[in-house]
C-alpha cells in the first residue's frame, strides 16, 4: 500500500486537509519561535546566569549543531516508529527541553536543555515535510510544505516579537515557558488531526543511508548549505548594517526586521508555488534572483527607503527556495525521503552556522560593507552548481 494512498484513505473528509496541515503548522511556529527568540532575550539570559554574551551566544551556536549533528542520527534510531507516533515523541521532546531551560539552574543546564531541543528540531521538519506532501494530490506537494514551513517564517513576525517582549517584562524563562504552551497545542493538535499511518518506506535503514549518500543528493544538500550560508553571512550582523552603514536608529531595526520576515513569509508561499509548477527551473532562477537582490543590496543599503525595498525583496527570494529544495531532496531519495527531508535541516543549519562565522572573518578583515558581496558569491555558487546539476541531468536524458 502507498503512504500516500493509506494518508487519504484515512482522511475522508476534505475539509479535514487544511486543518491536518494547520497542527503541523503550529509545530513550526514553536520551532521557530524556540529557535530565534533567544536572540532578542541574549542579554536577559547573560545578565541572569553571569556570563557574558559571547558565552550566551553559545546557546545559538550549540542549538545549529544540534540540528546538524543531532538531527540525522535521532532519525536513524526511530525510523522504524509510525510516523505519528514519531511526531509525538519529538513534541514531547522539544516541551521536556523548553521546560527544562525555563526552569535551569545554571547556563550549563541551559545549553543541555537548548541542545535536547535542537533533536526535536531537523526530524520534526523531516517527518512533517513527507506527512504535508502526502496529504494533498502529488501536483500540490511543494504547496504543502510551503503551509508547513509557513510557521517557521510567521514565528519570525510575531513569536519573536512577542518571546522577546515577554522575556524583557517577565524574565526569559517566560519566554521559554511560552514556547512550551505552544509545544503543548502543537501535541494535541498533532494528536487529534494527524491520521494514522500504517505503513513507511519498506527500505533497511543500510539502504536508506546509502541512498542518502548519492553524490546527486549530496550536491543538493550543498546547494542549500550555500543559500543558508548567503543568508546568514548577511542577516546575523543586519542589525549592524543598518544601524552604521543605512544610518537608521536602533528602535527602528526591529520594524524593519518584521517587514523582512513579511517578505519571507510571502517568499515561502510563492516557493511552494512555482516549485509546483516547474521545480528545477524555478529553483535555478530563485538562486540567480537572489545573488542579483544581494549584490544590488550592496549599493543600496546606503539609502533607508532603497534598502528597506531591497530587504523586503531579499526576504522573498530567501525563503522562495526551501519548498522546491525539499521536494527536490524527497524525489532524489525514494527510498529515504524522511532521513534524507530531516538531513536538508542538518545541511542547513551548517549553512546558518558557516555564513555566521564567516561574516564575522569578513567584518574583522574587510568589514561590514563586504557582507552583502560575500552572500551573493555563495548564492551565485549555488546557483551554477544549481545549473550544472540540471543542464547534465537533461542531457543524460
């Protein structure tokens, strides 16, 4: 029996479709938020435990290294568990991490409970990107993951936001303890509206890895740690670059920062979309658009009103390229597609990790002004090996 065949067999009712989608949605919007509000509560969380904000910065840097490394191998161990089942755990598991930083002792306790969250994070995306595609027609996969993935990008525009508001009136183990009420409605929600499904690929798990490590799907993974890595070289240090390049106030980067996460919003719908519509052509012209969008910020960000377009736009083509890389990655990996959608998030996350670090060398050796020329080179990387893998792929055909 085909996964997908049992998915709607077990959901009869179409109107239970979207809300099926909106519980997983619900879970990125926890994942997101967990991940991303520790920046805006960094100080809170440095000045409590008394180390400094390097120090504190670790729980970022431990958190994408979870993902990375964590990730596959918690994927391995379970993939013989029913897929709803699995998602299940991993809610379990990203509430018992939540729960234990709001209530840590010491930053060592904090950094254990960020990195017992970080598990949850790669496998809950890997598990749910196959559940999202099989519960709409095989013309909609890339749609259904866009909706998804929607959380993560929504959680940037107002779980943020709000985590960090919490955190600076209440103390930052409210905004963890917020992230855990969150987990909870992800788990009921998940719970009642996920169907049961009885069968998952028939694959050993020595064949899986092996079809992980197809150098086809290898490259893919590269491709993306290049676009993740463009991105982060430049959003980590956006801040900075607003504020001494741009010249806007302090008080309006936060503004600025949720029209970019509109944009990203916005780009992950539109992604789900075109990826529907031609995969690899719409893949290869969002990494030419978004290197051309990095190289125009280069000059733009020198005047407010051009650089907050430029940004805004910069947003769109950021995000637009995750669906199509998902269901690019699952169409490689037929006989893996949940190890190999959790392995896209460990690729990732070593992207984030990798363009963070380098935009500090690049700012401690040229400065800020380098930044936007450093994410359109690794964007423009991405794309030629983007163009490469489809020009040889048609022309074995």
């Amino acid at each position: 029996m085909n996964t997908s065949h049992a998915l709607q067999g077990t959901v009869t009712e179409k109107e239970r479709f979207p809300i099926s989608l909106f519980s997983l949605t619900v879970g990125a919007f926890a994942i997101g938020m967990t991940e991303f509000v520790i920046m805006g509560i960094l100080p809170n969380v440095a000045d409590d435990l008394n180390v400094s904000i390097s120090q504190a910065g670790q729980l970022i840097t431990g958190y994408a290294l979870g993902v990375a490394f964590g990730a596959p191998i918690l994927a391995m161990l379970t993939h013989k568990l029913p897929q709803k089942r699995l998602l299940l755990v991993l809610m379990l598991i990203f509430i018992l991490g939540n729960g234990l930083a709001a209530l840590a002792p010491s930053y060592g306790i904090v950094l254990v409970a960020r990195l017992i969250t970080a598990l949850a994070h790669g496998t809950f995306f890997g598990v749910g990107s196959v559940i999202a595609a099989n519960l709409v027609r095989p013309e909609k996969r890339a749609s259904a993951i866009s909706v998804m993935m929607a959380g993560l990008t929504i959680a940037n525009i107002l779980g943020v936001p709000l985590g960090t508001y919490i955190g600076q009136h209440l103390g930052w183990r409210a905004s963890f303890g917020s992230v855990v009420i969150m987990g909870i409605i992800s788990f009921i929600g998940i719970l009642i509206f996920i169907p049961q499904i009885t069968q998952k690929t028939n694959s050993s798990l020595v064949k899986q890895v092996r079809s992980l490590l197809q150098p086809r799907l290898l490259l893919v993974f590269l491709i993306g740690a290049l676009g993740c890595s463009s991105l982060f070289a430049v959003f980590t240090y956006i801040a900075p670059i607003l504020i001494n390049i741009t010249g806007f106030k302090e008080s309006s980067v936060t503004w600025i920062l949720v029209l970019f996460g509109f944009g990203v919003t916005l780009g992950n719908i539109l992604g789900g979309k075109m990826a529907d519509w031609k995969l690899m052509p719409s893949l290869i012209g969002n990494f030419a658009a978004l290197a051309l969008i990095l190289a125009v910020f280069a000059y733009t960000d020198r005047f407010p009103v051009a650089a907050i377009i430029t940004l805004f736009i910069w947003g769109i083509a950021s995000f637009g390229i995750l669906p199509g890389l998902q269901i690019r990655i699952m169409n490689l990996a037929k006989e893996a597609p949940e190890l190999a959608a959790t392995s896209t998030h460990s690729a990732l996350n070593l992207g984030n990790a990798g363009g963070a670090f380098l935009g500090g060398w690049a700012i401690t050796h040229t400065g800020l002004w380098s930044l936007p020329w450093i994410g359109a080179g690794l964007t423009g990387a991405g794309f030629v090996l983007m163009l490469w893998s489809y020009l040889r792929e048609r022309k074995v055909k």
